[in-house]
C-alpha cells in the first residue's frame, strides 16, 4: 500500500493496493514501532493503516474478484455454446484481462492479511509481489492490445490482412513481458521483508535504485499504457463523431468492429437509408473471380441464399452500403456478393462500445502513477488512486457487458429455444 508520506532517502515497493514510494527511514520506524506508527503520519494520514480502510480495500477486492469469475463463467459458456464468437479479439482479450484482475484481487487480499504476511519467508514474499506486479502488467498490456487493434482498423492506413496476422501475438507477447519485468524487479530485491503496519514491501537498497526498478519495471510501462490509450480514445472519438454526421460506403466484407477495414470507406455523394434492425438488408448482387484482390482476406459469409433483386430502401435511418460475400455460388462457380445496408446507429454504437475498452487502465492506473509522480499526494488523489486500482475486475465486466457481440449471442440463444 502506497504510504502518503513525504518521501525522504529511499522507497518501498507497496503491492497490497498500490505500488508506490515511502521513505526508507519512515518505513523502518513503522515496522519498530507497532501501532503507533499512525501517529508519525498526522491526523491526516491515520485513516490509512486503520483497520476499517483496510476492510473497505478488502471489499473492494472481494467485487473485482467476483466480476472477474463472472466474466470467465460467461467466456466459458460462449466458448461452449457459441463458440464462433470467439473470433473476436475483444471477446478473447476480455476473457485474459479478467484473469490478470481475478489473479490481482487475490494477491490484493493476501497482502492486507499481516499474520500471514508476516510468516512468509523472501521468497515468499518476492512472488507474491511478482504474482501482484504480473496481474497489473498483463491487465494493462492486453488492454493496450485492444488499443492497438483499434487503431490500427479504425486510424491508419495499414491493410487489414496486416493487423490480422498481429492477433495471434497480442496475448503470448503480454504475458512473456507481464512476467519477465516483474522478475526482474524481484530478483534485485535481496533482503525483501513485509511492514505490517504499513501494509508494505521493502528492501535495503540505495533510493535511486530501488525507484530505477519500480518504474522501469512496472511504472514506466503504466504510464506508456495510459498515454496511449488516452491518444487512441481520442482520436477515435473525433473518427466516430466525423462518421456519424455522414454516411460512407463500405467495399469490404462483414466482419467483428474491430476488424472493418476502415481504410476503405469513402465518402458517399448520396445518404443511403434503411429501415431495417438487424446488422444488414440484402439490396442488389454481383459477381467476382476467386483471384480478385480482396476476396481472400475474410472468409465468406455463409447463410440462407436471399433475393437477388433489388430491394427499395425507404426511412429516415441512414445505413452503410456494403459488399456481403454469399456463401453460395453464382453461373460458373462464381461467388456472388450481395450488396448489403448496415444500419449506420448499429455500426457507430458497436465502435462506440469496444472504444470503451482503453479506457480502463486510464481510470484504473491514472491515480497510481500521479501519486508516484508526487513528494506528497493529497489525500482525495490517494483515496481515488486505491479505489480505482481494487475495482479494475469490476471495470472489465461493465466493458465486457457493452461487448457488441453479446446482443448477437443473446439473440442466437433466444432462436435455438425456439
């Protein structure tokens, strides 16, 4: 836990809640000191190391870690009953990301046990701080993956074919690096001993090298993650709000939102409309060789053979035309392309939900690496900084709840009972 003192010759790594600095000659005193360590803090900081704090903390874990089960029962009941959902990187991602929470709120409850703290020995204690510094690393690198993915579909210029064969590495490279910079943190922390009034690690080391660990290992990676994420939301709501108050056509096939390949919509000479509410409406067809460019990036849409003939579009409801490749074939083994409309409300409200995605780790680690960045952080930014760091499993579950593929999911589970 992050010890709102002023820091003086040296720093503690605080994994209960928080990593953060305190001052070595500070922690010291509090460990010699017993229950009156509070009082060397002020009235100010008292609250901290109160029992009731430490219950409130305790709760806060105990709801991220039930959300985080919550969002892995669900994973395992789409994996099982619709699996072809999890084709989606988010879907995937979000069910990895509530592991690392599910893994951090234990570490999290561990840590605010003294007694058993306390009976550990170094080598106890430095993987119980790896296993708090890996959960909060492996959150924040596939969160920056799903930050990654959107900007690449949605703000640049790259093929779709390209960020596509990136998916398979997003989750292996985050948790090898989630691992291997903890380990190193750990493996300098010779002498490693738990301050049971403080709710903290520390390690006799110089000041400067125990701060060069921390953010090279775990905080400098935090604070990349965040301005990232912050640059990514940013600018996608810019795109989202500039492609609402137009409609564009879409030559490309249907696929997850955060694979549209954005790069080919261009701007429309004429707003095309669509009463209908699912995803597309069938309104004319063409025909393409199996060699053309396009036709071997995205597997064919398979379904029920529709009408061919043009369909009238009438309403207020702007749409999106797009080209759906059928999965049935036309004179000559052609495969035919049914020129379709995505309802264009639909479309803006699934990129508009998965943007919700980067911002977890800038709600969740903003206050953590704003008081590492303060000689003395005010007691408002320590309270918002602890609160939002226990409730990211919570966070992962209301983002997940947005997913655009879970009304897909209901609706499929709604037609086989049928």
């Amino acid at each position: 836990m992050y010890t709102p003192a002023r820091r003086t010759d040296g720093s503690s790594a605080g994994h209960p809640v928080l990593p953060g600095d305190i001052g070595q000659a500070l922690a010291e005193l509090a460990a010699t000191m017993g229950n009156g360590s509070s009082g060397i803090m002020g009235d100010k900081w008292a609250f901290v190391v109160s029992d009731k704090w430490v219950m409130t903390i305790q709760s806060l874990a105990i709801v991220s870690l039930i959300s985080s089960v919550f969002v892995l029962a669900a994973i395992v009941h789409i994996a099982l009953r619709h699996g072809k959902y999890l084709q989606r990187l988010s879907l995937r991602v979000s069910g990895y990301v509530a592991i690392a929470d599910l893994l951090s709120s234990v570490a999290q409850i561990v840590m605010l046990q003294n007694n058993l703290m306390m009976e550990q020995t170094p080598s106890g204690l430095r993987f119980i701080l790896w296993l708090s510094m890996f959960s909060t690393l492996l959150f924040v690198f596939l969160t920056l993956a799903i930050s990654i993915q959107l900007h690449l579909s949605t703000l640049t210029k790259i093929r779709v074919a390209v960020y596509m064969r990136l998916e398979r590495w997003y989750v292996p490279v985050s948790v090898v690096l989630a691992a291997l910079l903890p380990a190193i943190a750990v493996a300098q922390m010779r002498g490693i001993y738990w301050v049971p009034y403080m709710h903290a690690f520390n390690w006799p080391a110089e000041s400067w090298v125990r701060r060069l660990v921390l953010w090279m290992c775990s905080y400098v990676w935090v604070v990349l993650t965040i301005a990232y994420c912050s640059g990514v939301s940013l600018l996608l709501s810019l795109r989202i709000w500039a492609m609402w108050r137009s409609s564009v056509e879409v030559i490309a096939a249907p696929r997850m939102p955060e694979k549209w390949d954005w790069n080919r919509l261009t701007s429309a000479s004429s707003v095309r409309e669509s009463h209908d509410t699912d995803t597309l409406k069938g309104s004319g067809c063409s025909q393409f060789s199996a060699g053309d460019g396009g036709a071997g990036l995205f597997s064919p849409t398979v379904g029920r053979r529709q009408s061919l003939e043009p369909m009238a579009i009438g309403g207020s409801r702007r749409g999106y035309l797009v080209t759906v490749v059928s999965g049935f074939e036309g004179p000559g083994g052609a495969a035919m392309a049914v020129r379709s409309y995505v309802d264009k409300r639909r479309f803006l409200r699934s990129v508009q939900r998965l943007a919700c995605y980067p911002l977890v780790p800038i709600i969740t680690q903003l206050g953590v690496v704003a008081m590492n960045m303060t000689e003395e952080p005010s007691r408002g930014l320590y309270v918002y900084g602890t609160a939002m760091a226990c409730l990211s499993g919570l966070l992962n579950l209301l983002v997940f709840l947005l997913n655009p593929a879970l009304p897909d999911i209901w609706r499929d589970a709604a037609l086989a009972t049928l």
